[in-house]
C-alpha cells in the first residue's frame, strides 16, 4: 500500500498543469473562477485546443484517439482540469455516445460519428429524460416507428443539457410499446436541425439557461442512425451511465472552490476582521475540507482499484462518490454565501447569449448556491443512489 | 500509489482475523471479561505466538520490522472482534515509546518482555485538568542524585492496574502548560509510592487512575530528553490515535454487517424491516459513513511516515475528526436501527456502540481535533 504518486505520475502531473497554464484562454479560467457561464465558442475554442494535442477524448482505446493512460493518469488528469480550471471535456459526446458508438455501433457509424465528437464538430446532447420519466427512467414514452427506410418519431424529452448548442441528439426511443418497460427500447441517434425538432429553454432558478425541453413532431430519421440492436438500448443505457464514474465526485471543482472561499474570505470582513479569522467560520470550512480529502481517497481507491473486480463491477465504494461530492459541492457553494453575505442580493440580468458579465463577480454567488442544489438531483438523485448501496452493496 | 495489501501483509490479515474468528466470538469475550484483570492471558499468549505483539519492532529488537499497515491491519481486526487486550497500551503506546525514544538498554530491558507476551504496559498521562492537550503535565519529575522522584496524579489509564511498567509523562521544569520541560518515564507499576484506584470503563476495558507519590526513579528511567519530549510524546500518541481509528473502522464494519443481517431478518407487518425504504437508505448513509471513515483512516496510517511534524500531526488530527463523525453516526443508527433490542447488553451491536463511543473520546475528540486543524489553517 502506497499513496503516493509515483515518480513518473508526479512528472505527468507536471507536464498536465504545464499544458493548462500555457494554453487555457485566460478569459475562460477567470470566468469558471467566478462562477459565470461559458459561451459555446468558448467551450469549443477550449476543447479544440485539448484534441489538438490529442488529450480530446483521453479515455478512449487508442485506435479511436485515446491515450492509452492508466487510470490514476486520467484521475489526474481530471482533477488537474476541474482544479485549474477549465471546462471539462463535452461529456455528451466524449463520455456517453463515444463509448457506446465505439462499442456498439457498426463501422460507418464509427467513422462518421467518432471523429467528429473528438474535435466537437458536433456538439451532442442527452435525450433520455421525459417529463413523467425522470429516476423512473424505463417509463419513457418517446417513440419510434419504423416506416420502410426511416424512423418517425414523436415525443418530448426534457432537461436536455445545452440543448440549445446542440448539432446531434443521442435519444433513448421506445421502439416496441408491446414490450415490457426496460425491453422495447431503442437507441437513435439524429439531428437537431431535422424537420420537427423544437428547443424550448427551461429558466433554471439561478436565472441560467442550460437546460431545455425537446419536442419531436414526425421527425424522420434515417434507419441506419440505430445505435447498435433494436430494443436493447436499455442495456446501451446503462452501459453509458457506467461510465459516467469518472469524475462524478468533482473533488477538483470544489477544491477549486475551497481555495476561492479562502481567498474571498480574507478580502471580506465581519466584526471587523477578516471572516477567515472567525473560528467557528474556519472549523466549518475545515470540516467541509477534511469530508473532501476522505472523499478524494475514497474516489483515489475506486480508480486504483479499477478493473480489479470485474468489467461491470465497480467498486462497492464508487456509489460513495456521487453523494459525498454532491454533498461537499452544495457546501462550498453554502460557504462562498457565508462569506458573501448581504453582497450576495445584487441580480445580474442574463443577456439574449445567455452571458452575465454586468456585473461583479459576488453577483455569481447566490446564483451558483442556487445552481449547486441540482447536483444531488441530476445523474441519479442521491436518493437513488442511496436506493443502489442498499440494493447492491447491502443486499437489502 | 497502490492501495492493494502486498502478499505477506494478506497472510497476516487472514492469520489475525482466522485467530480471532476461532478465540474471540461474542460468548468467549464475555468469558474472557470475567477473568482476573479482565482480559485473556491465553488470547494474549496466542497474539505473541503468532508474533502480533513484535509486529512494529525492529528486527534487532527482536521484532518483524513492521510498519502502519501492518498495525492498520492488526487494529482493524481487534476492532471487528472488539478485543480486551491491552494491544494499544503495550504494543502501540508502550512500544511506540521504546522504539522512537528508547535508548539500547531500555529496549533490551522492556521490548523482549512484550514480545513474549510475559509484561504489559500502560501510559499514564492524563491528569484532572489536561483533557486532550499533552502538553497540559502538573505531575513532576525532579532530580534526585542521579535520578528521579515523580509526584502527582494520573487518571483513565487503561491497563493501568495490571501493567508491569507504567509510562509517565512528567514535568521537570517550567509551568503547567509549558510545552517544554516534559519528560516521558518509565516506572515498574510495583515502585514504591504508587497507589492505584482500578475500575472497568464503559466498554469493557480496565483502567486505573494512579497516583504517584515520592515515587523514585533510576537516572535510567527517562525515555529521550527528560526536559524535552513533547515531540516524542506527540508522535507516539498520534501512532495510537492512527491505531484507534483503524481499530473504529473495524468497529464500524462489524456494526453495519450486524445492522444490516438484523435488518434483513427482523420482521414487522409480515415484512423483513430491511424492505422498508427508510431503514434502506439510512443503511446506506452507515455504509458511506464507514468508507469515508476506511478512506482516512489509510491516509493517517500514511501520514505516520511524513517527515513533517506539523504536516503529520495535521492529517492525523482530520482523519480522528472523519473517524469521530463517522462512528458517532454508524454507532447511534446501529443502535437504532436495531430496536429495543439494540439497548441491551445481551444484543453486541451495544457493546460496538460503546466502544466507538470511548475511541471518540480517548486523545482528542472531534471537536478538539477540528480545533486543531482550522488552526492549522485547513487541509486542502
């Protein structure tokens, strides 16, 4: 048993960080720093620079553009990221449809679609939550109809993340209604400029706009954009939701954030001190860091120990990951008010593009607080995941 | 950076756990707690024969030459067996002295004794106003001839009635919370001067608060500097307080293990109690308690070798803060999640409670420690 890193994972963490300082747009890391939303060129410009240098779709097999790193050099990688920072890669394209297109999909599929998710070429997004499917996700009712050598479909997916960049949509569809739930479900993937495909933006509570509703009125698809079998796209599901693992517990983020809380919080003054010199201020801050860096080598064993169970059995601690750094990120997001306080009021009105740089940046707090509480929500709810330690850890 | 046991560590975490599975179930404990001093001279014995009380010595010394895991793993498991043995006084503590301060002769004095399992120790350092600072030492040392006469009074000391040699921590100058002028002694428990009070603590354990009165000592008594050991000191009990969360992990294993077979067997309204989403879910919120408690407990066993005090002392002081919150929650739902029946000493889920309860509380508990660490300025 050895917790460090060894020599050459230092000197890779070196050359990781060496990249980022040289080649992340200023502007891009001022603004995560303060909290404020990225616009889509942004985000592009960034992970184009990524897929230059080959780091685009890291965790890729090789012959499709992967590194071949092993897998504590993606966990620093990520953390490294998420700790800088700048904006992860695409995780639509990159983490979910690649993997399940490289795995099962046929050969022109991988061709057309891989390397066009790797430089973002199409910017993809998410279609499988519906408005009454939600943790209930197999009750989706989207369908899909086969109609000689198209698929018509018809239905309205919801929370569909930046769907409002979107080029591509990969899209869970129910392909046999006779079938039961989980069974008669397919994966298709299409175009969001297709004839019938309306955004409608969801306002979040924070005054963003990164979420939307999709409608889908008789678009038609081309047969050939079935990922894979039909009806088995259940199983492409949750094959794809594996593999979100990676990073799920955002230790990055809020180390990035904890740094911000101690920087903010010894320019910012209650009782006439600093309120870094507040000792109950600074016991709750240290006790939010110390559940970090459990949560930090919790996420250090499950990426070690990595394969080690079995392909598709993860490591029991894995579940821990999503509640614990949901957890710590709504905290930091609780400290960043603390600290604030009464300067945390001021709204600043997003513009048409959906950017906000009206105003200060202490303007971004309360709405990141605000924004923060739906990663307990989203990729599960932790209630969910709860429900899963019981099921497959516990045996309950 | 490796988190996988190597080969040998394996075989002794499956000798350690194969000798407790056999000597220490439930029934044979309440047996060995009814035996004078109240632990098993015969447990113990097996622990020396199978080589568990040299494990951290140097091999000069007669010992395996062990490291942190190899405790970790030790500690875990009299942890998930809820052991009476003084381990942590004699091996951990005691031991922890002999090896970081001792000189030559007090190592071949004290460390073959323990080896073979024929002498136990204790650590008599707390006194009636210290609580949790080391540094906080009214007992004194003062010169006599060539050695020492030690006055004052100790309290909570486990293995204390029965150890054979006390280890005392004494001031031999300046003023009571003075951070220099502590020394570290040993003292034969039989020395004249000495009476001791002895009484059981709540988990079953021994300890004894002791008094010292003119108690007098060879110049060969002291361990390190007589008139600088705080650092020795500090070092040895952050080694214990790595040990006692180690020891609460397994605690806590073995109370979410217990929880949750009760849960699955307990039936109400014609259904296991465990179907209810409820219990489900608090289950689970044990579960990610423990991990979180598994996880630091690792990282304080690897913060023993940082060769920065404060570094050391920093993570060790976070891991006992991750481990008092972890086992004050898996402990309380343990008991609750067990009924009535989880109130009574017939049931072992409470005696687990009462053990993680006093590991809280034994050098620093969470609040003390959390102290400790925002002083320090954080951890990330």
């Amino acid at each position: 048993m050895d917790l460090a890193f060894t020599k050459e994972e230092v000197a890779f963490r070196e050359e990781v960080r060496a990249f980022f300082r040289d080649n992340v747009p200023p502007d891009t890391r001022r603004k995560m720093q303060e909290g404020r939303h990225l616009s889509k060129d942004e985000m592009v410009t960034w992970w184009r620079i990524l897929n230059k240098k080959g780091w685009g779709v890291s965790h890729w097999p090789k012959e499709y553009g992967g590194t071949g790193w092993t897998s504590v050099q993606h966990y620093i990688f990520n953390e490294e990221l998420q700790a800088y920072p700048a904006p992860q890669p695409l995780a639509f394209g990159v983490s979910m449809v690649g993997p399940v297109i490289y795995t099962f999909g046929n050969e022109a599929q991988k061709k057309q679609y891989l390397p066009r998710i790797a430089n973002v070429d199409d910017w993809w997004c998410q279609g499988f939550s519906e408005p009454g499917s939600g943790s209930d996700l197999a009750s989706l009712r989207t369908k899909a109809e086969r109609k000689g050598d198209k698929w018509i479909i018809n239905g309205q997916k919801t929370w569909t993340t930046l769907a409002q960049h979107a080029d591509m949509i990969f899209c869970l569809c129910r392909t046999d209604p006779s079938a039961k739930k989980q069974m008669g479900i397919s994966f298709i993937v299409f175009s969001m400029k297709s004839k019938g495909v309306t955004v409608r933006p969801i306002q979040t509570i924070d005054g963003g706009h990164e979420v939307n509703e999709v409608f889908f009125d008789n678009v038609e698809v081309p047969i050939e954009n079935l990922i894979g079998e039909e009806n088995k796209g259940w199983d492409y599901a949750k094959f794809l939701l594996g593999n979100e693992r990676t990073g799920i517990a955002r230790v990055g983020v809020s180390k990035e954030r904890i740094r911000r809380i101690k920087e903010l919080a010894s320019k910012v003054e209650s009782g006439g001190r600093p309120v870094i010199e507040d000792p109950a201020f600074r016991e709750k801050l240290s006790a939010c860091e110390i559940e970090l860096k459990a949560l930090e080598l919790t996420q250090l064993r499950v990426v070690a120990d990595e394969g080690k169970h079995g392909k598709g059995k993860p490591n029991p601690a894995s579940s821990v990951l999503k509640i614990k750094g949901s957890e710590i990120q709504q905290t930091t997001t609780e400290l960043l008010m603390e600290v604030i306080g009464p300067f945390a009021a001021p709204y600043d009105v997003h513009g048409d593009d959906g950017s906000n740089e009206a105003m200060d940046w202490t303007a971004q707090i309360a709405p990141s607080y605000f924004n923060n509480r739906k990663v307990s929500i989203y990729g599960g709810s932790n209630e969910i995941q709860r429900n899963i330690i019981a099921k497959a850890v516990l045996g309950l | 950076m490796d988190f996988d046991l190597s080969e040998e560590q394996r075989l002794l975490k499956e000798s350690v756990d194969g000798l407790l599975t056999d000597a220490y179930d439930f029934e044979q404990r309440k047996k060995y707690m009814k035996e004078k001093g109240g632990w098993s001279k015969a447990v113990w014995s097996k622990l020396a024969e199978q080589g568990l009380l040299g494990l951290p010595f140097a091999e000069a010394d007669g010992g395996f030459g062990a490291g942190g895991v190899e405790t970790m793993i030790v500690m875990e498991a009299l942890g998930k067996a809820l052991v009476l043995e003084p381990y942590l006084a004699t091996v951990v503590i005691g031991g922890g002295f002999l090896r970081h301060g001792g000189s030559a002769e007090q190592k071949a004095a004290h460390i073959p004794g323990i080896i073979d399992g024929s002498k136990t120790l204790a650590f008599a350092q707390l006194e009636k106003n210290s609580r949790y600072d080391l540094f906080d030492v009214t007992t004194t040392a003062k010169k006599k001839g060539d050695g020492w006469v030690i006055d004052g009074e100790k309290f909570v000391v486990l293995n204390g009635e029965n150890a054979d040699t006390l280890i005392v921590t004494a001031r031999t100058k300046g003023e009571r919370r003075d951070k220099n002028g502590i020394g570290v002694f040993l003292v034969p428990a039989n020395a004249k001067g000495i009476s001791k009070k002895g009484y059981p603590t709540q988990d079953g354990l021994y300890a004894a608060d002791i008094s010292f009165t003119g108690v007098e000592v060879g110049s060969d008594a002291a361990i390190g500097n007589p008139e600088d050991a705080l650092a020795l000191i500090e070092r040895v009990v952050d080694e214990a307080r790595v040990a006692l969360c180690a020891e609460a992990v397994g605690a806590m294993d073995e109370s979410l293990k217990e929880t949750v077979e009760y849960i699955k067997t307990r039936k109400q309204f014609g259904v296991a109690i465990g179907s209810f989403q409820s219990l489900q879910h608090r289950a689970s919120d044990m579960f990610v308690a423990a991990e979180q408690a598994r996880s630091m407990s690792m990282f304080a066993t690897m913060a023993t070798d940082f060769e920065d005090a404060k570094e050391r002392a920093n993570a060790i002081a976070a891991a006992k803060v991750q481990i008092g919150k972890s086992l004050k929650f898996v402990g309380q739902q343990a008991i609750q999640l067990h009924g009535g029946i989880g109130m009574t000493m017939e049931a072992k889920i409470g005696h687990y409670f009462k053990r993680l309860t006093m590991i809280e509380n034994t050098f620093g508990d969470t609040e003390y420690h959390l102290r400790r660490v925002a002083d320090a300025g954080g951890l990330i």
